[in-house]
C-alpha cells in the first residue's frame, strides 16, 4: 500500500523554503540545512513591539522553532492557553508571567504543557528566546492578534 504525502517535497530547501517564508536567497540544496539567523529579518507581529525569526515549520502539525523578540514593556495581555506544549529558552532579557510571579531570565528554559493557563507576561527588559511548540499554537486566534499569520 503507497502512502500518499500531503506535501510532495523534493528536496530540503523546499522543505525549508516552505518553513521559512523570510528564508534568505542563496541557500544551498543539501542534505543539510545550517541558518545563519543574523541574516534573517525579524518579523514585526501585529501585537506591536513582538517579533519572530520563523526557523522551521511543519505545515501538516502546526509544529514550529522560531526565534521570538519582546522590545521593553511589551507582553502578552491577558491569561491564554495553548493547543500544544510550548518551551522556551531565554537568550537574553528578563520576561515575567505576572499572575504567577515566574521571572525568566537568559539561561532559563521554561516548558508549558498543552491547555495550561498561563500570563499575561512582560519583558522587563528586552527579551529573545528560542521557542519551540510541539503542534499548533492556539485552539483559536488570540484578540491580541489582528493578524492570523501572527497566531501560528
């Protein structure tokens, strides 16, 4: 029995090429694939002061790597839920849930299991962090978004 794939992908800088959307020109078609994420843009997100360097995504889960700024005195505005595991690990800067008074800092790795309430939150200074989610990000678009790009 053949199974069918979703995504009919040749080669791994299609792959990336799908999971990358800024993905710089000039990347070669290897086996392997090395970003150096200096050269990637960060995406200004339409909460303002929050941005992203999307690094890998799977369009089938949901799952995705990226790189996520906060720029000082921006946060999440309210308490939310995700539709799967969230972890992070902190760069630099210093972000805080404020309901539960859990401060990271660089060197803080944090994980939020799936459908855990958590936030709202604050970059006390500015703040980057490599952010991993095991599948999709929310069940529904948060009302923190006007973009829906911005929710995945």
């Amino acid at each position: 029995m053949a199974i069918e794939k979703k995504n009919p992908i040749q080669t791994p800088i299609d792959v990336l090429k799908c999971m990358v959307p800024n993905l710089p020109e000039g990347y070669p078609d290897i086996g392997e694939v090395l970003l150096d994420t200096d050269t990637i843009d960060w995406r200004p997100k339409s909460l303002e002061g929050l941005y992203e360097k999307m690094l890998w995504r799977d369009p089938d889960s949901g799952a995705s790597m990226a790189l996520i700024k906060f720029k000082k005195g921006v946060g999440i505005p309210s308490p939310h839920a995700h539709a799967s595991n969230q972890f992070m690990f902190v760069l630099s800067g210093k972000y805080t849930y404020t309901a539960s008074n859990l401060t990271l800092m660089a060197g803080s790795f944090y994980w939020n299991p799936k459908g855990q309430v958590h936030g709202p939150t604050i970059a006390e200074e500015e703040t980057i962090f490599f952010e991993l989610y095991d599948g999709p990000h929310y069940p529904k678009q948060p009302d923190w978004y006007s973009d829906e790009q911005d929710a995945h």
